[in-house]
C-alpha cells in the first residue's frame, strides 16, 4: 500500500487500474479498503481507482473530527490530482465512507462526474437508528450518564454485540457474534467510545445546511437496503430526497452492508 501524510494523520491507500478517471472508493466504519475488492477489480480495467484505508481516522492516537477527516480527504484528493494530472473524480462510499463523501463534496470545489452512495449514515444519525440495543448504548453514551455501568451489565454487553453484529466489527460474521471473546468486545467497546466522540463533537447542523443549497441530481445513484438491520427504509428515502439524489434504488437485503453481500448486484448498476 502507498501512504499520504497530512500533519499528523497517515493515510494508506491502494489503487486499481494504471489509466482513466479516478474513482475514490470510502467504506465505512469498522470496514477495510477489502470490502471493496470485487467492485474495485471490476472498475480497475477501466478506471483508476484509489482507495484508502480510512481506519486511520477512528484509530489514531488523538480523536479526528469529522469535519477534519473531510478536511483531509480533500488534500488527499488534491495531491492525487496534482501528482496524476487527473481533472474528473468519481465518489463511491458506503455507510460512514457514503457520508464523507458528501463531505468531500460539500467543502471542495473538485469537479465530480457521479457520486454514489450506498446505506449512507444521515446527519445526527442517533435520531434514525433502528435497532433497539444501538440506540440505547448511543443514547447513554451521548448523555454522559451511566454508560459505564451499562457496559457492564447483561443488556450492555448485548448492545455491544448487536453493534458488532451490524458492521462486523472485529472480522466477526454474524454467526460469531454468540462467542464473541472478551478482546473482541473491548476492541468493539474502543470502536464504539471513538465513534460517539466523532459524534458530540460535530456541528452536524452545519452539514445539513450545506445540503440545503445543492442542486438537483447531487447524488447520481442513491443505494439502500430494503431491511436495513440499522436504519429505517423510509430515514434512507427522506435523506436520499435531502440529498436530491437523481436515482434511488432499493436493493432487496436485510442487512447495513451492501458492499459485502452484493456487490456483484451492485456492478450493474455502476457501470
């Protein structure tokens, strides 16, 4: 893997393909630069396509804002224009990555040919949470009061484990979930204390208003589960409006990550 530096923050990252636009691929939290291995192989004939890994972001010794991670992805955008001479980008991302994307969007001035979004986290994503266990572990966290305690108890370390079950945290497949090790779930535990300070700590009326003010067609294609096991079908479907997306689609699936379970579906429709 190649690695960007800015300031403090290391980005490694992985490119497919030796010509053509850019295809900037973002997966979501608790994901890996290899969830996007079938798609990536598929464009890489065509297109170039840069992925980076950014579990830097949640994993770095300082928490990063959200506003920061956009912050750099934007130079890491533009050093890949200024070293490749590239003019055209084209957004992919799922999930949390989805919603960077619509970061990147909304602070650069980079000329984007399609952008495409897949169960994408809406703003203030504690208000559309669908499963119960996560909304009351985010719920406690966010107010400061008595999470602690709750992690230690039967019911805490079951919203634990749904949270791990819903992005596979850890490498967990949803059939591991039952004999999840006492590593695995501090490492969940860590994950989920760095998520919801990316979470406080953002002004995340301020992305909402960004959105207020682009134009239609914003978002070429607009992909989101029909059961999602984390947000509601119809929270996709008021944000994919927000978002004057041009297409929404739904795909047939009950879980949050498209990415991995259809990807071969999905192929078909970016091309």
């Amino acid at each position: 893997m190649k690695v960007f530096t800015f300031e403090d923050i290391e980005i490694r990252y992985k490119v497919e393909g030796e010509s053509g636009p850019v295809y900037l691929l973002l997966h979501g939290f608790g994901g890996s630069p290899h969830d996007w291995f079938e798609i990536a192989g598929a464009l890489g004939k065509n297109y170039r396509v840069v992925i980076p890994n950014i579990k830097t972001f949640f994993t770095h010794r300082e928490p990063i804002s959200f506003s920061r991670q956009v912050h750099c992805l934007n130079q890491f955008v533009k050093s890949i224009y200024e070293r490749k001479g590239v003019h055209e980008l084209s957004l992919i991302g799922q999930s949390y990555g989805a919603t960077l994307s619509l970061g990147i969007r909304l602070t650069s001035e980079f000329n984007v040919s399609s952008h495409i979004v897949l169960n994408p986290m809406p703003f203030r994503p504690l208000f559309h949470i669908r499963d119960t266990h996560v909304r009351i572990l985010l719920a406690f966290g966010y107010r400061n009061k008595g999470v602690n305690f709750y992690l230690n108890t039967s019911e805490g370390r079951e919203s634990i484990e749904a949270l791990a079950k819903v992005f596979r945290l850890g490498g967990l497949g949803v059939h591991e979930i039952k004999h999840m090790s006492e590593r695995k779930l501090a490492l969940v535990e860590r994950a989920f204390e760095r998520f919801l300070w990316i979470y406080k700590n953002e002004d995340w009326k301020f992305w909402e208003e960004k959105l207020l003010n682009v134009k239609n067609g914003f978002i070429t294609k607009y992909f989101y589960s029909s059961k999602d096991s984390l947000f509601h079908s119809a929270d996709y479907q008021k944000f994919a409006l927000y978002c004057k997306a041009k297409d929404i689609i739904e795909i047939p699936h009950d879980g949050h990550l498209l990415l991995q379970d259809k990807g071969s579906e999905l192929l078909k429709f970016m091309h």
